[in-house]
C-alpha cells in the first residue's frame, strides 16, 4: 500500500489491496508490529487473509473470521484471547479511521490504549 496508497497485491489470493483500510500490512503497522521503515519492504496482504490476526477484530462492523489449527484463538489462554481481541480490535478501528484523520504516515500507529482514549 505505501507506494501513494495505489494498492498492492495480496501475497495470499493474489487480488489488489484497494485501500488502506483492508491492508494487513497497515494494521500490523498500526499496532507497532511493523516499523515505517519497513513498510515499503514488506508484503501486503488483506487482513483477511491473514487469518491468525483478523481473529482477534470484534466489531459489529467486521464479519468474524476463523482460524483453524495451532494459531486458532481457541487454542490459547482466554486472558490471551480477551487482551488480543481488546489489542487488535482497536488497532482495525483506529485504520477504519485513518483516511479520515488528516494524519501523517508517521501519526498512524496507536499510542494509547483504548482505555486511556476514552478517558480523553
């Protein structure tokens, strides 16, 4: 997605990115799991076909996806599950939110937790 926010192909289905919104690659960035040096090096992807991740998103907004085997949410801690989905839903909305911010790419990733945000 970083060249200009044109698009790049999804690694998995082989499909365009269409916008920064369905960008994995721009979620993870947003959670601070990808540095922005590393943005224009790393592979894109729709969040939904990374399974493993959009798991974690619950938003009346998202249709739920499921991910089967060893990476399943099922198969952890449901502290873990509670913590990742809190971590993860709030990073997918702050990009949900993100063309409308009239943020710099630097601006994008979160740096407060949900709690302290609706504490502002």
């Amino acid at each position: 997605m970083a060249k200009c926010d044109e698009g790049y192909r999804c690694e998995v289905c082989g499909l365009d990115v269409p916008a920064i919104t369905d960008s994995d690659l721009y979620l993870r960035y947003v959670l601070g799991e990808v540095p922005l040096e590393q943005l224009h090096l790393s592979r894109e992807r729709h969040i939904r076909c990374n399974p493993a991740l959009a798991q974690y998103i619950v938003d009346p907004s998202f249709e739920p996806a499921g991910c089967d085997g060893p990476f399943g949410k099922a198969q952890f801690d449901p502290a873990f599950v509670a913590e990742e989905e809190r971590r993860v839903t709030h990073g997918w909305r702050r990009l949900q939110a993100v063309p409308t911010l009239g943020l710099t790419i630097a601006e994008y990733p979160l740096s407060v937790t949900p709690d302290e945000e609706t504490r502002s």
